[in-house]
C-alpha cells in the first residue's frame, strides 16, 4: 500500500472495507437457519442486511484511509502516530451508527490501538510481495 498515492489508498481501503462488510453481512444474513414450518426471510431482507454490513464497512475503512492520510500530509511525517488519528477518524462511524459517544470513543481507541501496532510491529518488515518474489533468486545462479 505505500506505493499507492493517498488517494489510491482511500480508494482501495474503501472498496476492501465494502466487501469485507458484504461477506460478513452475506453470513449474517443466513445465519439463522428458521426451523420447519416457519417462513423463510425475503430476498429483500438479506440484500438489505448485506447492503448495511458493506457500508457500514465501507464508511469506517475510508474513515480510517482518510484519517491516516490527512495526518500524513498535515504532519508532513510517516510514522505510527497517523494510524492513531486515523483509528479515531474511523471510530467515528460506530458511535454514528450507535448514536453513542461512548460507542463512538471506545471503537476510534480500539482501532487506534490496534492500527497503531500493526504500523509499529510492521515497519521493519518487507513486503509479502518481495519476499515471495524473491524466492526462488537463490536457484538463479
């Protein structure tokens, strides 16, 4: 992702975010298996299950890619600091959703948190594309 231009990444964590939100709105929606006898849910509930997971999804991820790349470019720095704002920009969804401020504070902590670490934990790693890539370089000679 960081040879992607902001806005390429705002781009591509939203439409990743929207169909994450879409597979797990499509899992929801069948869960409940209804017992014999009793009516199946419509078409239309499940589409509407699905369409809410996926924006919801969708809102928090470009929330987030949002956050983070507008603390870059202010902070004119890459460091762990622009996951922290961007987890925070992104908490802002849930809290929405929830018409709670304490949901709202308690998700941007959480996925702060958890952002912040894997930017931290991740900084020195190289890309899974490279190592892969470069396997098989050793056989080459």
């Amino acid at each position: 992702m960081e040879d992607l231009s902001p806005n390429e990444q705002v781009a591509a964590f939203t439409v990743a975010g929207a169909f994450a939100g879409a597979a797990i709105g499509s899992v929801e929606s069948v869960w409940h298996i209804p017992k014999l006898g009793e009516a199946l849910p419509s078409f239309s509930h499940q589409l509407r299950a699905i369409a809410l997971r996926s924006a919801s999804f969708g809102m928090i991820s470009f929330s987030y890619a949002v956050g983070k790349s507008t603390a870059a470019s202010i902070r004119m720095k890459d460091d762990v600091f622009n996951p922290i704002v961007g987890g925070f920009a992104a908490g802002i969804v849930p809290g929405i959703l929830r018409k709670s401020g304490k949901v709202g504070l308690g998700a941007g902590a959480a996925i702060a948190t958890v952002m912040a670490a894997t930017e931290y934990f991740s900084a020195g790693a190289e890309p899974t594309a490279n190592k892969w890539a470069s396997r098989y370089d050793h056989l080459k000679k």
